[in-house]
C-alpha cells in the first residue's frame, strides 16, 4: 500500500494555527474527521492524548508523529500539518516542531495499513525529505513529495535480503530490536535511525522490529551467535533470554533515535560485561555487582515506589475529597457524617492506601527475582502493615523475599526435568511465603516496629526551628532532582510519616514539590528576552504542573542548563516547605496539589500558597539572574 492512499489532499492542513501541543493535537484530529476518517473525534484525541503520557512522539529535527490505534478510527489515514513558527511538542531534541503526521490506525488496522506507516516513519529520517516539505506550499506538492520518497523507500521485509553477516568473522555484525507501545511511529524511526547511522560506520547491522504488525526481520539463532553485540531499544517487553552470554546495550526506543552512534559503539565495546538471562548463572559475577550495590538496591526499591503511587495518588485525592465535604465526612458518630464521604473513605483509606506497604514489598521481590518472588513480597508486606512496621518493614520485607526467592531457585537449580513445571507454580511460592512470612513475624517486624514507633515520635516531637529545618531539607530534596533518587526518598520517606499520622513531612514534601514548574513560568514571564518563544509556550503547562504537584514539568530546563537552573529551584523550594511548615500547615493526602492543599487543611489554605508563591518567585529570581540570554546561548552553540 501506498502512503498517499492514506495521505490525501483532504487530510492535510498546509498552516496549522495551534500554537501549543494540546491546540495542534486537536487541529490535526479535526482534519481527520472533517475528512470522514474518524467515528468518535473526542475519543480519537483521548487515545493520542494516552499515547503522549507514554512518551513524547516530539522525535527531532522539527518533526512530530502523534499517533494512536483506537477504535474511534473508522478508516486508515494520516493527517499533515506544517508550522512555520514552530509548535513546543516536548520533542526529544528540545526544539520546536514544525512537520506533524497524525496517524490514526483502526484497532483492528489490516497489515497492508501498518507497512505504510512504518513505511512513513522511515521516509521521514532522510533530512532531504524534511528539507523539501518544509518549503512546500500546497497539499499537492505535499502529496509529491511523499510519492516520490515513496518510490524510492526500501520496503521493510527487504531487511532480511540486505543485511547479510560479515563472511569475515573479524568484521563487526551489530543486530538491534526496536519496540514502542503502539508499534507504529517510534519503533521504525528507530530502526532507521539505526540503520542509516551503520551505515555511515561501515558496519553491518540487522534489525529486528516489534511492531504492531508483529516481529519483522527477526533474528536467528546463527545471527545471535555471529554478532558482535546487540542494542534492544524498546519500551515494551522484548524476548531477552535469547542474548545470554552477549554484549547487550537496552535503552529506551527513543534513545535509538537520538543517539543511534553511540549505542553501536556500545554495542561494540568488547569490554562491556555480557548479558545474563533469567535461569542462567553468571560466573564472573552477579547482576547486582555489574550494577554496583548502591545502585542494585536503588533500582529495586524505585520499581517498588513506582508500583505504588498510583495507589497514593488514588487514594490521597479520594481523602481529600472526603475532607472537602466535611473534617470528619467519614466518621458516622460526627456531625459532619456523609454517607458517600463514607463510601470514598472505604475506597481511598481503607482500601488503596491499605496497599501500599504490600504493593511496594510485593514490586520490590519482583525486581529482584521476577514474578516468583511477587506472592512473598505482598505476603511480607501484609505481615508489615499487621505487624506495625509499616513502610520500613515493607521494604525489609520486599528485599527478603525477592533475595529469598532468589536463593530457593539457585538450590533447585539442578532438580530432576520432571520437576520443572512444579517449580513456578508450587515450589517457589510454598517455600517463599512460607519463609519470609516466618522470618517478619518472628525476627524482623518487632525491630522493624520499634523503629518505626522511634521516627514517628522523633517526628511527632518537632516543633518550632527543628521543624522548619525539616521543612528546608525535605523541600530542597524534592527539588535536587526532580523524579530521581532524592526526590524520591523524600517523597517515601514522607508518605510513609503521613500513613503514620504525621503531615508535616508530607506537607514540605508536597508545597516544595510544586515550586520548579511555577518557578520556572515566573522566570520566563519576569526574564522574558532570556527564553525563546517557544519556551515560553510552556508557561501555563508549567503553571498547571506545578499547580498539580508534577516536579517533572521543570527537567527540561534542569536537563538543559543544571548548573543553574537545579540550585536556583533547591533554594526556593527548602524556603517553601521551611515557610509551610512554620505557618502551620498540614496537608493530609499525599498527592493532588491544590486540590488537597484546600481539601484537607483550609485554614492554613492562604499561607500554604503564600509559602509556595515566596519560594517560587525566590527560585525564578535567581535562575532568571544566572541565566545566559537567549542569543549568548546561541552564540555559544
């Protein structure tokens, strides 16, 4: 099928008039279904809105591919639109996008459909191509170019005939696997990124595509064994027990597109450590020691936290709607007694934060020792919470299943054929519940517990300059970096006070969590000439981030220019959970940002924001002062 059998005049808006994502999002959808391609245009833009969370389809080089598979799709087609000035699309480069495909692929889209999609994303890595519709001014000339590139596009399946193994076994031979959710834009992008980089390297290189059409050009066994090292650049599961004993580079997709020459470099670095599958044994040493223990026990703890916010989330805002109604909605002996108060209670309290200790135990086993180690992690963390040792025996627990787990399937390792199958289904998980569960109730939950009962006391006691100093540290640390390990231990550390009944940490947590991204819109609204315009595009995305307790809005900026933008944002951020703290404020849900910050603790409500607004005009002063101009910047470059 040919591209232009999707593409059509009909679907093409030569000069969008959006100025931000969302607005180009809908334009490009209103195309679509002007054109008769879309039977629910709302549920259409919600499925590509979903995509978007995933990750940005903002790939580089000013071009964007927002694109979703939904049955809100009646027919196959993909919408162009151009924009001169350039329209900030959180694109992985950080720069405007000024060519957007919206592909809309049915839920049940044929494979002829799928072929000229992924075609498409091919097409568009040639900068010949960009160049050309960039300076095109009418939908036929748009329609032209696309055949053109058309005719001369490699088809995906001729992969398998082009790329042949070295017959010189001292010739490098790079084999890669791309995968993205939906199997659609990102996954061929990257792949021809790949390939076009080998290329130019001079070397040889296969890659194998997890599309949605399913595997293409998929590797064999005499590939595996022939290369030299394999790059897996995918954001969905990829088959990787077939790698064990090879130099294995695994980056997300888009890494594959923005930096395809260093990843085969990688791949090619024969001092790299090999690839140990699961059920094998690594004789040099353990996973744990390539990654270093630190960062071992980092990585397991986070897939823990990960697994358990969306029940904080959840159940905090549900709290906080409890609140709103009235102080004590939930209690039927108080005034304030409301019978669905009652029923969001039993949802949001007793229920998801109910668990959480037992998510995070269960997700930290399961990092550790894969889904064998999941039913003594929740075990142990259920044994956590009836116990009293809360979140610190939740973690003890996560690590002493999924480790024991581990060590059950290294003493059964050589058990007879026969028993194989027993081994997932009744040998781990008896002995692992078993075990951990005995080893909480009688060694680690009373130290655990009394622990525990120490912090929140110690807690509990702080009052006047102690608690403002705790108020400074953990605001700064939401701010040091912003998602990563010491934004995150914060936020556990004060979750777990919360669940505890103590807001203060909590609270710091939250008001200094909210300052980079309003900070950030305050310096581009004070320091305007110092940021580009489509920087400042993102002033009220910012606002609202910051607005909703979303740090992350400020990483592209901190990512950019760290140096002076992640200082600048610590030093706000401690005077505002300092200041909160001082005022008396206590926030008693773990997520939402004003929605709880009103829905909980109304009368602190004003002096809340007041903290917050005093931090982020603080942070925006200062980085706004540190800031190099916008054309030193680009002097520079």
């Amino acid at each position: 099928m040919r591209i232009t059998e999707l593409l059509t005049k009909e679907t093409i808006a030569m000069d969008l008039t959006a100025t931000d994502k969302k607005s180009a999002i809908k334009e490009l959808a209103s195309q679509l279904d002007k054109a008769g391609k879309l039977n629910d245009v709302s549920a259409f833009i919600e499925g590509i809105e979903n995509r978007e969370r995933q990750s940005s389809t903002g790939i580089r080089e000013g071009i964007a591919i927002p694109h979703a598979k939904v049955a809100a799709v009646a027919q196959p087609a993909i919408a162009f639109g151009k924009s001169k000035a350039g329209i900030d699309y959180d694109s992985l480069d950080m720069q405007p996008a000024h060519l957007f495909f919206m592909i809309a692929a049915p839920e049940t889209g044929a494979q002829t459909h799928l072929d000229a999609l992924a075609k498409l994303s091919g097409i568009l890595m040639d900068e010949a191509v960009r160049a050309r519709l960039l300076d095109a001014t009418t939908p036929e000339e748009v329609l032209a170019i696309i055949n053109e590139a058309d005719d001369e596009a490699t088809d995906e399946n001729s992969d398998i005939q082009e790329t042949v193994a070295p017959s010189n076994n001292d010739e490098p031979y790079v084999l890669a696997v791309t995968a993205c959710p939906t199997g659609i834009a990102h996954t061929f992008m990257a792949r021809d990124a790949l390939k076009k980089q080998a290329d130019q390297m001079g070397v040889k290189m296969k890659v194998e595509t997890n599309g949605a059409g399913g595997i293409k050009n998929k590797l064999t066994d005499e590939d595996i064994a022939r290369a030299t090292g394999i790059i897996v650049a995918a954001d969905v599961h990829v088959e990787m027990n077939r790698f064990h004993g090879k130099n294995v580079v695994q980056v997300p997709v888009a890494d594959g597109i923005k930096r395809p020459e260093a990843l085969i470099q990688s791949a090619m670095d024969s001092n790299r450590k090999p690839f140990v599958a699961e059920g094998h044994h690594d004789n040099s040493e353990s996973k744990e020691e390539k990654l270093g223990i630190g960062k071992t026990i980092y990585k397991h703890l986070m897939n823990g936290v990960s697994n358990m916010l969306p029940l904080v989330i959840a159940g905090g805002i549900l709290m906080a709607i409890v609140f709103m109604i009235g102080p004590n909605a939930f209690d039927p002996k108080s005034s304030d007694y409301h019978p669905f108060a009652a029923t969001l209670w039993e949802i949001g309290n007793k229920s998801a934060f109910a668990l959480i200790v037992p998510i995070l135990a269960g997700y930290i086993a399961r990092s550790i020792a894969d889904k064998p180690g999941f039913a003594a992690g929740l075990v142990g963390g259920m044994l956590a919470v009836t116990g009293g040792s809360g979140f610190i025996g939740g973690i003890i627990a996560g690590f002493l299943a999924g480790y024991l787990t581990q060590g059950i399937k290294a003493l059964t390792k050589n058990f007879p054929p026969m028993l194989e199958g027993l081994k997932p289904t009744l040998i781990y998980p008896i002995f692992s519940v078993l075990i951990t569960g005995l080893l909480m109730i009688y060694v680690f939950n009373t130290p655990a517990a009394w622990l525990n009962e120490a912090l929140q006391n110690g807690l509990n006691g702080l009052s006047g300059s102690n608690i403002v100093i705790l108020g400074i540290v953990i605001g700064a640390m939401m701010a040091i970096d912003m998602g990563g390990p010491f934004n995150k231990a914060a936020y556990v550390f004060s979750t777990a006070a919360l669940t505890a009944g103590n807001a203060a940490p909590i609270t710091a947590a939250m008001v200094g969590g909210m300052v980079p991204p309003i900070a950030i819109a305050f310096a581009m609204i004070i320091f305007k000439r110092k940021f580009t315009k489509a920087q400042r595009g993102s002033i009220i995305p910012n606002f609202v981030m910051g607005a909703s307790f979303i740090t992350e809005g400020a990483i592209p900026f901190a990512a950019a220019d760290p140096l002076r933008v992640i200082p600048s944002m610590m030093f706000g951020s401690g005077i505002a959970g300092g200041l909160a703290l001082l005022f008396g404020s206590r926030i008693q849900a773990p997520h939402g940002g004003l929605v709880v910050i009103f829905g909980t603790d109304i009368s602190h409500a004003l002096f809340t924001i007041i903290a917050i607004l005093i931090g982020a005009l603080v942070s925006a002063v200062l980085y706004g002062m540190l800031k190099k101009n916008t054309e030193t910047v680009q002097a520079t470059k």
